[in-house]
C-alpha cells in the first residue's frame, strides 16, 4: 500500500523551514507530504533536485529516470536517503500500445529495468505513462500516413504491387516511406482503408496485456504499476488511457498492491465521473499517489508544456483534493510541472512558489 505519510508529524529534515520560516509565535506550514516530482525543477540535477527540497523543507521526492540514470539507480538511492528524503514515486514506465512484435519486447525489456530502478530507490510507486496510438510518429509528432492498402474484411484483393505486408499491426514499407492511398499511392483511392495503428480498442487492450506480462515481475521486485490516465488531448501520442474509470478497468484484475492509479489533476480535473472513480479506487486501495498542478490558458504551441503552479488556473484543487481524502488516501502529495517558465525561474523561487501553493489550496482539505 501506499506510505502513509499524514501521522509521521512534520517530518522535516535539518535547515527545513529556511525556505518556509513562520512567523514569530505561529506554527510552521506542515510540509511533511509533499514532494517535489524532479519534471518541475527539469534543469536541475538529481543532487540539486534533492538539496533543493531540502532547503525547502520537504520530506520527498519523485525522480524521473532520466535524472535517476544520470548516476545510476544505487547512487541516487544514496544522495536521497543521505539527504533524509524518501522516495515518492518513480517516473517513468509504459508506453506499451506498439503493434510491432519487436518494438513490444523492447517496451517490457524497459519496463523491467524501470521495476528494478524502483526497487532501488526504495519506493514502489512506477508510474505508468501507457502510450498512444501507433500512428504517433513521436510524442508530439505527426501522424504516420495510412499504407498504401490494408484491405477491410471482404474487400477487393489489393492490386499485385501493393506495399501491404499481410502481417496486421506490423508496420508497412509504405508506411515507411510515407506511402499513402489519400496522397497517391499505388492502392485505388476508392479502395476502403483500414489501419490497425489507429485501433484505439486494440491499442487499449495491447497495453492490458502487457500489464499482465509485468505484473509478476514487478510483484517479485514489491514495486507497483502506476497507472496515470492522461487528459484526452494526449490519446493520439502519449496515453489511450484517458480516464480514471478506465485504468482502474485495466487494474482491478490485479491485486491492488501490483497495480494501482495516480490522480493527476492536470489530467483528470475536467472528468464529470471524477468523485465517483476517486471513491472506487479508494475503496479498492489503488490510489498510489496525488499529483496536483493546473489547467492554464492558453495552451502552450505544445499542450504537454501548459501545466502551471497551483492556483494559477482552472482546477478546483478544493472539491478533488476532498475527494482524494474521503477516498482513504494519506500518502504523498506531488508537484509535476511541464512549463518553459517555470523552468526558467530559479529552483528555489519555484519551490518556494510551489510549497506556498500547495499550502493555500491544497493542505487545509487534506
């Protein structure tokens, strides 16, 4: 199960309140649950990362595993527990809805190293970004063209000199070439297209499956699998989960310490189901983790980049964190920002931001 952070007290580390002094004769802010997730300070370091929080006065911390591979699991297992923090999460795993066999084993070979790296970390938390649709060229690119033809059940024979390759799922040569019916390519243009790289059913299933493959090993290592459904912006290239209702679907054949959710409410604030999958997943022990940041306009060139400090935006941080409480959850409380501004500003200006944020808006409903 989750840590239970809300009855260590305060939990602060030396120098704790240099960034968060009260003043004199009230009580300091209760930093004890929440954690910096490392997205939100992307320029720093894992070791400024980690002397950051401290300064701020947090109890954890939420690597990515590329700041995490920087030194190299056991190393930063070191620098965070030298420094007194724990391990919130792990970011993160997934990205398993390819339809190439190859490309599949590659996905669940990575996902293993990534249950091993938790486990070294001395956190159970993998939070599981699951993947888009394989027509996604990148996260954030274009789409693949169509192939040149994949004829739909009953259809026409394609013509001798189509590119199909009659393996469904697998990528076509006229894929790869940028081949396409809609812009020229050999296969008539009135001939019926039908590509399994948009099979967003298929892809949903896929990554089903695959949980199923890791579950054993992340079990044997005592690591969960976090599901983290995205907002729907992100189905075509990030996640075809967009929903809680639909990762806790995906988790509940699993016992709830192998696979669990995140409540992110960059992702999920906007869900007129919200209140009642919180409730679902609390009931079921699945929440792994809360991430808070929020919904601000306009949108960046790059939606992934729009997320801002609490308080700044749409989310009504009050009602969902409520939710989250009622829900039975007493773990901690992260901060993920993707925002070239707020990487821009000084580390601890954001952290100082961050803490005072999360004591306006997101402590007193805890």
């Amino acid at each position: 199960m989750t840590t239970d952070v809300a009855a260590e007290g305060t939990g602060v580390v030396q120098d704790a309140h240099d960034a968060q002094a009260a003043p004199t004769g009230t009580t300091p802010a209760d930093l004890s649950r929440l954690s910096l997730n490392t997205a939100t300070t992307k320029r720093w370091t894992l070791r400024e990362a980690v002397d950051g929080a401290v300064r701020a006065g947090l109890s954890s911390i939420g690597p990515w595993r590329d700041r995490v591979q920087e030194v190299g699991a056991a190393e930063a297992a070191r620098i965070i527990e030298g420094a007194g923090l724990r391990v919130s999460s792990l970011c993160r795993g997934g990205f398993l809805t390819t339809d190439d066999d190859a490309a599949a084993q590659a996905a669940l070979d990575d996902n293993r190293r990534a249950i091993v790296e938790a486990a070294t970390l001395g956190t159970r938390e993998l939070v599981m970004v699951v993947g888009g649709l394989p027509a996604a060229s990148a996260p954030g690119g274009p789409a693949l063209p169509y192939p040149a033809h994949v004829p739909l059940p009953g259809a026409a024979t394609a013509r001798a000199g189509s590119a199909h390759s009659g393996q469904p799922g697998a990528p076509t040569a006229a894929r790869a070439a940028g081949g396409s019916s809609r812009s020229g390519g050999d296969a008539r243009t009135d001939d019926p297209v039908d590509d399994p790289a948009r099979d967003l059913v298929a892809a949903r299933q896929r990554v089903a499956d695959r949980i199923g493959e890791l579950a054993p090993f992340a079990a044997g290592h005592g690591v969960r699998l976090v599901l983290e459904p995205l907002h729907p912006i992100f189905t075509a290239d990030r996640a075809v989960i967009s929903t809680l209702g639909q990762a806790l679907d995906i988790a509940e054949p699993f016992p709830a310490e192998v696979v669990g959710v995140v409540v992110d409410t960059y992702h999920v604030w906007w869900d007129p189901d919200l209140q009642r999958q919180i409730a679902r997943a609390g009931a079921g022990g699945r929440i792994a983790g809360y991430q808070v940041c929020d919904w601000i306009l306009p949108l960046a060139s790059d939606p992934l980049l729009s997320r801002g400090h609490v308080g700044d935006g749409y989310v009504d941080f009050a009602t969902i964190t409520r939710w989250v409480r009622d829900a039975g959850y007493t773990g901690d409380v992260e901060v993920e920002i993707f925002n070239e501004d707020v990487w821009s500003a000084p580390g601890d200006e954001t952290l100082a931001t961050m803490a005072d944020r999360y004591v306006r808006h997101v402590l007193p409903h805890l």
